[in-house]
C-alpha cells in the first residue's frame, strides 16, 4: 500500500504520464495519493464518509432482501410449474440481460428522485440474477430426493422446507454473490443519478465541485467494502457449501 501511494504520489508531483491515463492529473494542482488518503482519513474521522457509507448500506440491504425474497418465490414457481417456465421464465431472462441502470428513468415517473426510486433499482438489478440461480438450484433437485421424502410423507412446505432448499443451497449461495454484485452497482449508479445522501451522493458531489480527493477517496471506499464482501462474505459461503457437499477442497 505504502508503494503504491509512495508511485502515485511522483506521478500526480511530476507529470510523467499523460494526463489521460491518469485522472488525478486532469486539472491543475490535483492531489497525489497523500491528499487522497488525507481526504479519506478526514472524511472518516468527520463522519461524512461513515454517514454516507451506512446510508448505502441501509439502502443496498433492503433492496437486496427484497430482491432475494422475489427471487427465490419466482425460482420456485418457474421451477414448479412448467406454464410459469414457459411465461415468466421466458421474460426473467430477457430482463435479466437488461442493466439495472437502464429503469432509472422509469423509476423517477414512477416514483421521483428519492429513497423510493434507488431502492427500486436496486431490488430490480438483483431480482433477475438471483431468481435465474435459484430456479436453476429447484429444478436441480435429485428425484431421488424428493421420492425418498414423499414416501416418508413429506409435502407441501414441509417438502420445500427440509428438501429443496437445503438441496438447492449451492445454487441459492451462487446467486446471492452475483446478485449482491449487480445491487451494488445498481445503487452506486442510482445514488449517483438522483441519490440524497450516500456514497453515490458524494462522488457527484466531488465531480460538481472538482474536488478529485474526495472523488478518489469515495472511490477508494467502494472498492474496498465490494471486495470485503465479495471475497469475506460470499466467497467464504461458496467453499464452505462446497466443502459440507464434498466438491471443495
């Protein structure tokens, strides 16, 4: 890390690249690497970047409960009856090829500029993927399965409950990491669009007043909480499932 800000830092003093390659130098006087870590540090020890941080988070956590609620009720329903398949299956995957990013302007008519129209794009960039992994994980169910626990009297939710869920678990874990990737973009884009607070917020309002620190540090932060839970949350969920049904290592 030191390195890093250590070569940023004489690249932003000495000018020894092209301005285009690297953005800290596209206006005069930019901030190096210290200046950003600075801003950061500030922003943190203030308040402002925690505040705007749990202000994303809150948001990003409902949108995405939402979605994988949605998800998981559709994936059943596709996976259960083939009239459902043959319909909603049929436009999951068609919205599904649609970013997220692409509502928003639907979402402002529909709702307006606010905490309504962010959560609902981030609840419809998720919903796709995660109803995709999960109708894949029902309909992966072994028949074996579900006989052996028809004959003992399984049914109904009981069924689903004690059998198909916990059979479909690597497909359903699959789907939460992808689908929290799509809602994290989804809601940095809509902060960033029409967002009242956030970390979205303060990097539009770093590029209005050029403040390239703040931008970076805001930057910074988002990349570093997207490989947290990437690598600390659902990753760790991935090898565990894999290694309690025998394909890990």
């Amino acid at each position: 890390m030191i390195v890093i800000v250590t070569i940023w830092e004489i690249i932003s003093k000495t000018n020894l690249f092209p301005t285009f390659m690297f953005p800290p130098l596209l206006i005069p006087n930019d901030p190096g690497g210290v200046t950003v870590l600075s801003t950061l540090v500030n922003g943190l020890i203030s308040g402002q970047i925690l505040g705007a941080t749990g202000m994303t988070l809150g948001r990003l956590l409902l949108g995405f409960s939402i979605a994988v609620i949605l998800g998981l009720i559709f994936g059943y329903l596709i996976a259960r009856y083939k009239w459902v398949d043959d319909t909603l299956g049929f436009f999951v995957t068609a919205l599904q090829s649609i970013p997220s990013i692409v509502w928003f302007p639907l979402a402002i008519v529909w709702f307006g500029l606010g905490n309504v129209a962010i959560l609902f794009i981030v609840t419809i960039g998720a919903t796709w993927t995660m109803t995709v992994n999960a109708s894949t994980g029902f309909k992966n169910v072994p028949n074996l399965y579900l006989n052996a626990a028809r004959t003992l009297g399984s049914s109904g939710t009981h069924l689903v409950r004690t059998v198909i869920l916990p059979a479909s678990v690597p497909h359903i874990i699959s789907g939460l990491r992808v689908a929290w990737a799509f809602a994290w973009r989804a809601i940095m884009a809509g902060e960033l669009l029409g967002g009242n607070g956030g970390l979205g917020y303060l990097l539009d309002m770093g590029r209005s007043l050029q403040s390239m620190d703040l931008v970076l540090s805001i930057m910074i932060v988002i990349g570093i909480i997207g490989t947290i839970m990437d690598n600390q949350v659902f990753l760790r969920m991935e090898r565990s499932v894999a290694r309690k049904w025998g394909v890990g290592t």
